[in-house]
C-alpha cells in the first residue's frame, strides 16, 4: 500500500509523459517510489489510485493527482517550492507553456508510431531535432539557473531513449546548438536517478503482488 508523507510515482509504461512526469519528480524530491505497469494490463490496485491509469499520477499518502503533466506540475511546486519549475513570471511561463505543447505533441506523435524495442530512428526526429537547433541558435532554448517546463520534455526523451538503449549521440552532432543545450541538460542527475528508480520498481515486487495484500484495505 502507498505510504504516507513519501512520494509515489504511478508510471504507466512507454508513455513520455511518464517520463516526464518522473523527471519532475526527481528534481524536486531525493527519494521517489515508482510504480510501473502496462496499460495494456493494469492492476486493480492502480485503478483505486489512478482513475485515469493511461496518464502517470503522483500520490503523497493523502492526494493523489491525475490528468497529466501540468496538473503533476502545479501539484510539485506546490508540496515542494524549490527548485521552482513554474515561472514567477505568468508571461515567461505561458511561453514555456507553449513551446512545450508544441514540442510535446510533435515528438510524442512519432514515438507512438515506433517499436521502442526495436527502434530505428525515424526521419521525422531528426526534422524536429533539426527545427529545436534553429530554435536554440536564436538563444530561445537554453538552460538557465531554473530548471522549466521545456527542459523536463527534452530530459524526458533522453531519459526515455536511454531507458530502451537507443544510441543517439550521432545525431546531436549534426545539430550543435540543440546539442550544447541537452549536455547542458545532462549534468542534471535527475535522468539517472529516473532510471534507477524505474528499473529498480520493475525489478521488485509491486505492493499488489506481495503476500498478505488484501486490495479491500483499499476501498
């Protein structure tokens, strides 16, 4: 059963916004349970925690917060106030928000259409890839002292590239500025903390599967 005053990450499978979702969670607590599991086959358990378990939850011991990254965002920056994700400044913010909308459903559209295990690096990465080193060369994407909603995106896909041992290093060097901007990412410690977690959770029992758990304790 999820404890309480710890933070637990429901992690849905293959899904960026899981990704995503953990990154935030990392950056703002030094210790994080994930929860992982199939949507295709999802326990009972994570039903009574998760109403809507194709989308990562977090849960605290005494909410549990549904609906996707920006409803995980506000609820961590709430419970956590630093490292800040959101922006003191509505308009900044509200840009941030947009170019991770944008960026978002571009990169999460051709994932969906790959084979994560068996992945061949489609065309249309390289395209958004190569859109985000234009972007960068303006000095429009860059890591500043805090850390925002953008920076977790392209955290997240190289978590989740790094997750499925896909080597992507060759194609960064063709777009250099995009390039300096995600090693400048990757001093970050929270993509490997993120794959730490994820794979320790895979590698031991769920509280659902372990003996004596009655999921009527539950409702």
């Amino acid at each position: 059963m999820l404890s309480k005053n710890a933070l637990h990450c429901l992690f849905p499978e293959r899904k960026l916004e899981s990704y995503i979702v953990a990154l935030m969670s990392c950056l703002k607590k030094d210790t994080v349970t994930f929860y992982c599991y199939d949507v295709e086959k999802v326990p009972e358990a994570i039903k009574i925690y998760n109403v809507l378990p194709h989308h990562p939850a977090l849960c605290d011991g005494r909410d549990v917060i549904v609906g996707g990254v920006l409803s995980s965002l506000y609820f961590l920056d709430k419970r956590v106030a630093v490292p800040s994700i959101i922006s003191n400044d509505p308009g900044e913010f509200s840009k941030v928000v947009s170019i991770y909308s944008i960026y978002f459903e571009k990169i999460n559209s051709v994932l969906l259409n790959v084979d994560l295990d068996e992945f061949e690096w489609p065309k249309e990465l390289d395209t958004i890839f190569s859109e985000l080193d234009t972007i960068a060369t303006f000095g429009h994407l860059k890591k500043n002292s805090a850390i925002t909603l953008v920076d977790c995106l392209f955290l997240a896909l190289i978590t989740l590239l790094k997750d499925f041992g896909v080597d992507f290093s060759n194609k960064l060097t063709k777009v250099p500025s995009f390039d300096s901007y995600i090693a400048s990412l990757s001093q970050l410690e929270c993509v490997e903390k993120v794959l730490k977690g994820i794979d320790e959770a895979r590698n031991s029992t769920p509280f659902w599967e372990q003996p004596g758990y009655d999921i009527k304790n539950l409702i």
